[in-house]
C-alpha cells in the first residue's frame, strides 16, 4: 500500500517570509456574509514566499528560462522516480551542506534523481518564525556545482529552509549555489529548486515517487506544493 503527502506549506494572510520581503495578503472580495452571491479572495504574494520554486531567470537573467519556459523547463522536469532524503541535520547556524554529507549515502546518490535535503529546520517554522528565517542551514556552492557535475540524474533539490543558499555567502561570491544549479551554461539540464519545503510527512518512509505541477508565470519563480507518494 502507499499514500500520497505533500511537502507544502499553505498560504495565508500575513504567513512569514524572509526578512524585508514583502508580506502576503489574503483578502475577502466578495463575501456571503455580507449578501455577496459567492466568496471570493485576492491574494498579493511574492513568489518566493512559502514553498516555491526557482526559475534559472531569478538568477541568471538575460535569456535565462522563466517559469513559463515548457520548452527548457518541460513537465518532466517535474517528475520525479527516485527521490533521495538527504539527511544533515545542524544544531548551529549557518550550517553549509557539503558533498562529503551527499556521498555518505553511496550509490543512492547516483540513482537518484531529486535530493530532499533535511537540515531539520522545519520543526521552528511554526514555532519561531525569526529564528527559522535567519542564520538557516543552506547547500554549499561547491555542492551544488558538484552535484551539476557529477550527478547528471539530478533534477532537482529541494531544502527545509527559506534559501538553498546562505544569502551572506551568496552576496560575496556571486551566488554561486544558485547558479550552479540554474546556470543553462553549465549543462544542458538545469536543476529545479524547491525552498522551504515540509519534509515531516516523509520522515522515515520510504519515498518511491515524488511531483511537482508549477504554476507556468511569466517570470523568476512561482510558488507551488510538492507531492510524495510514500510507502504506507
């Protein structure tokens, strides 16, 4: 038997976001109680606030693809058949995870084809906000260029923290985590990135498959929900 889980957060009025991101907002339009004929909502968010997915144009600009890209971005891209939880749980801040935490996990590594990295964050999202938000766990820029080397089944990365990259580091080495996996001149394929994502529903279970349907907006990101079929 399996069942399916999903990895996302839900969007509401006033949820978290990233320091000095702009707030969402979840507003009543049209509303039964007041004699409206139906209920009906607006919603203003950024699309990178909550679980959300990166398009290489967030980074790289110029003729980069964008969300909307089915040509360089194609649905299959958004299939998954041999997930990997990559387990590196930290204590402290600032944590980098390194290609020595990646190839622990021997020849799973080389079958996978989208790695679930568990810094086990996640448990203060609900509880500390603040806390979650700054200082997070990230992927190092030698990983993530590394893994584009290395891993050519890698299709993308998904993280428990609001960034795949300390954005500290980033500003001085020119994000180099982001762009190793959204740079189209690194490779033919580039990796889809998945931030601030749940990974509690899939915690100790086997994940056979795992998917992903974007929201296709002409733009650098959008935000979406992962889900996981699980071995029940």
């Amino acid at each position: 038997m399996s069942k399916y889980v999903e990895l996302g957060y839900p969007i509401y009025d006033g949820m978290g976001v990233y320091p000095g991101l702009p707030i969402p907002t979840v507003k009543i339009r049209e509303d039964l109680t007041k004699g409206d004929a139906w209920n009906g909502s607006v919603m203003d968010i950024y699309l990178h606030a909550g679980t959300h997915c990166d398009a290489p144009w967030h980074y790289m600009g110029g003729d980069a693809p964008k969300m909307s890209d089915t040509k360089a971005l194609p649905p299959e891209s958004f299939v998954y058949d041999h997930p990997l939880m990559v387990d590196c749980p930290f204590t402290g801040k600032n944590g980098l995870i390194t290609i020595d935490m990646i190839k622990k996990y021997g020849d799973e590594i080389y079958k996978a084809d989208f790695f679930i990295f568990n810094t086990h964050s996640y448990p203060k999202r609900d509880v500390d906000f603040k806390d979650y938000g700054s200082d997070f766990a990230a992927v190092s820029a030698e990983a993530s260029e590394w893994i584009r080397a290395e891993l050519p089944n890698i299709k993308a990365v998904a993280i428990d923290t609001l960034s795949i990259e300390n954005i500290g580091i980033g500003k001085q080495n020119g994000f180099r985590t982001h762009k190793g996996f959204l740079d189209p001149a690194k490779g033919k394929n580039t990796v889809r990135i998945y931030e601030d994502i749940n990974p509690a529903p899939i915690e100790g279970k086997k994940i056979l498959k795992a998917f992903c349907t974007p929201l296709r907006i002409v733009g650098d990101a959008c935000i979406c929900n992962i889900f996981c079929e699980i071995e029940d």
